[in-house]
C-alpha cells in the first residue's frame, strides 16, 4: 500500500481550506494494534511512520513491536482522551481537521484495517468518512473461478478501497488501484532485495476481489 501510494501521491492530499491540497512525501498508515491489556484486548490506532520508505521485515518488526512495548503509556493516553471535557475534544478534533500538519501527525495520511480475521468467509468494510484513501482488508472466502480457461474453486480475499471524490478523481484513483493490485499480486518486499531475479513463486495463488 504505502510503494502504491509513494506512486500515486495524489490519493493521500490533505485539504487545506476550501482551494487548497497538501502532499506530503511521506506515507504514514494509519492502522489498528490489538494489544493484551490487564487480561483484554485493546484496540488502540497505531500510525506506521515513513511506511514508504520501510522494508517488509521493518514493517513487521514495527508492528509487533507495537503489540508489546509502551502499552502502559499508550493506555493512559488513551484514557485522558476519554476524559477531556467535551470542548476541549471538539477544539482538538477541530484543530486536527483545520491543519494539515496536525491530521497528518494524530491521523496519517491513509489508512489501512483489516477485519477478516475476526470471521470466515467473505466480507466487506464500509468506512466511515476519513482520510482521501482508505483500505479494509475483508476475510477469504471461496468462490469458482476461471482459471486457464478451465472453472476451478479458489480462495479470494475481499478488499474494500474508498476514496474521497472530493479530493481525488476517478483515473488517479483507477490508476492507484491498478497499481496496488499489480503490486500485492507480485509479491512486492516480500523477497530479500539481495536474491538474484530467479525469485520463490509466492506458496499459493491468491485471488482478489476489489470493491472501490
């Protein structure tokens, strides 16, 4: 997502007021950490920094680092937003949907969730309003297929992909899917960059279903 987006700057612009769009360079994902809590589980929103700019492995480590450090602090932030007077959030939330830098620093610039391991089966996320892009990884389900011509039953994952058609058109958009969709199929960072170009084929053939 964030080498598609690194193409395709275009699809994570920020408004700032009504005439004006920001880019950044950078990719910041926003994305949700499941993390173990005083015996529970705690969804806290975690932002991948400078994704574009990270291997595979680094994104991993990242992550699951994330799962286990700082959750003692992550926790207490959470709970002083629970508690801010309704003014002093509605002031930060305004703040935060005023200034680019700052939706940029609390928000990301794209965002990225998965609920398809919570179930089998296909299925599909509708996101609320957020940031330009938006991507929910969905659950797997099987379906029959054409496959070399022949009908075979293969395993397809559903991933919803939402734009906001104020801020980016059709082809842009179009053009960044198409991408995305060229880069998962390829396997891109998955393989060790020092590996000669006789690359390991990916174990399996995955399927995807785009709804945009």
């Amino acid at each position: 997502m964030a080498k598609a987006v690194d193409e395709h700057k275009a699809v994570q612009a920020i408004r700032f007021g009504r005439k004006h769009l920001i880019l950044f360079e950078d990719v910041d994902v926003l994305t949700y950490i499941e993390r173990d809590e005083a015996s529970q589980k705690q969804i806290m929103p975690y932002i991948i920094r400078v994704a574009n700019r990270k291997t595979f492995r680094e994104l991993h480590q990242e992550i699951r680092a994330a799962q286990v450090e700082n959750i003692e602090k992550a926790v207490v932030a959470f709970k002083l937003v629970q508690f801010l007077p309704t003014f002093l959030f509605r002031f930060h939330l305004w703040m935060v949907e005023r200034y680019p830098q700052m939706e940029k620093r609390y928000r990301g610039t794209v965002e990225l969730t998965a609920i398809g391991m919570f179930g089998k089966g296909s299925s599909w996320g509708i996101p609320p309003a957020g940031p330009t892009l938006t991507i929910i990884v969905g659950g797997i389900g099987e379906k029959p297929g054409d496959v070399d011509g022949h009908i075979a039953i293969r395993e397809y994952l559903s991933v919803t992909i939402s734009f906001d058609h104020d801020i980016i058109d059709g082809a842009p958009a179009a053009r960044f899917t198409q991408r995305l969709k060229e880069l998962v199929e390829s396997g891109y960072g998955l393989f060790d960059s020092t590996v000669e170009s006789e690359q390991t084929p990916l174990s399996r053939e995955v399927n995807y279903v785009y709804n945009s």
